[in-house]
C-alpha cells in the first residue's frame, strides 16, 4: 500500500502588504512560465484568446472511440473539446464499487470543501476542513449542509495506483480527484492549461464556453493560469449579467468510462448528477491549439 503524502497545511491569514502580494505574484507567474516552458503567462493567455477568435461554433462535444496519442494531439490542435470513450472504463479503480471508500481508503487523510464553497470557489480562504475519508463520508451521510460537502482538487495516490493515464500530454501534473454526492458543483471557470478529465464513477453535467467568450462572463483572476466566472449557466442572471447573453455555452453529460479534453482557455462549469467520482491532469507546455506558436517559447 502507498503511503499518502500529508496536506499541505490551510492557509492562513496574515498582515501583508500590496508590495508582498505583488512580489509573490510575480515570483509564481514567472515560476508558472518556467515549468510550461513559456517566456509570458499573460501571453500565453492572449494567444489562446485570440485563436479561439477563429473556432467555429459547436453545439454539442463529439465522442469519439479510443484515440493514440499522434490522434489525440492532432485532434487537439483543432482547439475544440471532445470526449474519448472506451478508455477509463478499464482502468481498476473503474471497476472497484463506490463502497470501497469506506472498505479500501477509509484512512486517507482528504481536505473537504464546507460550507459555501461555490461563492468562495477561488478565495484564498474558502472553508475547508481536514479530516479522513471515514469522517467526509460520514458528513455527506449527515445531510446537515444545504451544498454537499466537496472533495476536490486532491492528490489521491491510493487511488491513482488503480488508475492508467494515457500519454496524451506529454508533461502532465499530477492526477487529482474530485469525490462528492449528486449537488457538488465547481462553477465556471477557466484554467490556461490543456486538461484531461476522466469519469470514473458516477455521471457530471458540465458546461464550456470558449476562451475569447471570458469578455462576456464577467473574470476574476484567482491567479495567472486561474479566472473565475460569478456566471452561473445552470441558473443564469442576464439582470446582474447582461453580457453573458452573448456567451456561447455547450453542455455535455460525462458518464463513467468517458474522458473529456478541455482545451486550455475554455470555461467549465461541473455538477455531480449522481455520486461521483472523477479525476483529471493539467498539461505542463504548450497549449495544442498554439500549435507550437515559436514566439511563446522559452529558450535555453
């Protein structure tokens, strides 16, 4: 049995200064650039804008059987998303039964989100609570939140030994997964990375809407590959939002076995229908749709 690796520890509150938060800023969008081997985050993020300028309009995300990673990558570049099956459903975890949690993984230390957690998505101080697998499932059982408890963004190894990521990306952050009943939500947003998103068990609703589309969606900037979006389109407010009428939306049912490829740029939007489990990696380079744009690049 791997050993789980400790939570980093909640972030706390501190005296600070515009000076502080500026540096600390810049410091981790030049460490961002590094690793995706960019000169500029923010050029990066108007390059992607401006290619999705040129995107044809879809109405729905096509499924296509099992891809290559030459199939993948070529499929990639058109800048699109599209859902690949016959894939995840092989994986073991896939076939492990949702009872597991508490028989196999009770023990893992997880950090759950609590509490409001879609109005404070990209706040450093969102509420959250460290506890065991046990004790969250145990607090969804309770019922006492009016928004389920979240488990997101985590980094499972347990549960990624039992997990067989295809190569699609080249270099890929870690895997991290998202455990939750029916009602758990991440609302819209945009991450400026290519994402492969796996549904292992359970089914999700997600709606995407295209990266140059953010000046309809009213962003804030969480952090420099990060921007999230008050818009909500499972209940839109066209009143307090009037530009968001302009906004393409496009919603897909992920079911278990489907993996969905966000294209970098693209706004998301993910509700559990069922109880769900999902899991998903960030491309660390290039975006496919920039197509190896030479004048993003780093050099040595």
């Amino acid at each position: 049995m791997s050993k789980e690796k400790k939570l980093p520890p909640l972030a706390a509150s501190r005296p600070t200064t515009p000076e502080d938060v500026a540096a600390r800023k810049l410091a981790r969008e030049h460490k961002d650039a590094q690793v995706r081997g960019v000169t500029s985050i923010d050029a990066m993020r108007q390059a992607i804008k401006l290619a999705a300028r040129s995107l044809p309009a879809i109405t729905e995300v096509p499924r296509l059987r099992a891809l290559d990673a030459a199939a993948f990558r070529a499929r990639a570049a058109e800048g699109l998303p599209f859902l690949i099956t016959g894939l995840v459903g092989k994986w073991p975890l896939a076939a492990l039964p949702p009872a597991s949690l508490r028989e196999r993984f009770a023990h893992l230390p997880v950090r759950a989100r609590v509490g409001d957690y879609i109005n404070t998505a990209f706040a450093a101080d969102r509420a959250m609570q460290d506890m065991t697998m046990l004790a969250y499932l145990e607090l969804v059982d309770a019922g006492t939140h009016a928004l389920p408890p979240y488990l997101g963004n985590l980094e499972l190894r347990e549960l990624n030994s039992l997990c067989h990521w295809p190569g699609y990306l080249g270099k890929m952050g870690p895997p991290r997964f998202w455990i939750g009943p029916a009602g758990t939500v991440t609302p819209l947003h945009c991450d400026y990375d290519d994402n492969i998103f796996a549904q292992i068990w359970g089914t999700k609703r997600i709606f995407l809407s295209p990266p140059h589309h953010d000046e309809f969606l009213y962003p804030s900037e969480a952090n420099a590959i990060l921007f999230g979006s008050p818009f909500d389109p499972e209940a839109p407010d066209f009143e307090r939002f009037p530009l968001a009428r302009q906004a393409a939306m496009v919603e897909v049912i992920v079911n278990p076995g489907d993996m969905l490829y966000v294209p970098a740029g693209w706004y998301h939007q993910v509700r559990a229908l069922t109880f769900s489990l999902s899991s998903n990696r960030w491309a660390r380079g290039l975006p496919f749709a920039l197509k190896g744009d030479a004048t993003l690049l780093r050099t040595a």
